[in-house]
C-alpha cells in the first residue's frame, strides 16, 4: 500500500491543529476538515468526534497528554466497525 492510501487509520502525517490555549483539531492532513476535537479537562485531554453541534461531539475518553489522545483518536479508526 502507497503512503498515504490508507483508507482507516492513521495517517502517515497528522496534523493537531491548536484552536485556542486549551482546545486542538484533529487532521489527517493540514488542508483537511476535522475529524476529532481536544480540550483541556481538568488534569487531562478530553477526546470527542467532531460536529459543529456541540451535543453531537460523541466523547471516546480523557487522556494524559496531547498526543496519547491524537494516538488513540486513531487506534479508534482503526478498530473494525460493529454491525
């Protein structure tokens, strides 16, 4: 498989995008729209799937750090999906 061509999982770059001093947007790439959002939450990182609607932000856990919560952000697309 190319680089790049993977259709789950992650990416060979990824891109944590800073919004603010306590929140961060999850790419695949720079130029790609947003797949996962991080805050700051109390002593960790707070991961949710990204939706304009706040209530539609499905949380997936807090993390220690930044990057443990980008890393599983996709360890979750690549786990196989339940029918």
């Amino acid at each position: 498989m190319a680089a790049g061509d993977r259709a789950h999982g992650r990416p060979d770059v990824s891109v944590i995008e800073p919004v603010d001093d306590r929140t961060w947007l999850v790419k695949r790439a720079p130029e790609s729209s947003p797949e996962a959002i991080i805050d700051r939450f109390g002593g960790g990182y707070r991961l949710r799937r990204f939706s304009l609607t706040e209530s539609r932000r499905t949380p997936h856990g807090v993390y220690t750090g930044l990057e443990l919560a980008e890393t599983a952000w996709w360890r979750l697309q690549d786990r196989p999906r339940c029918r």
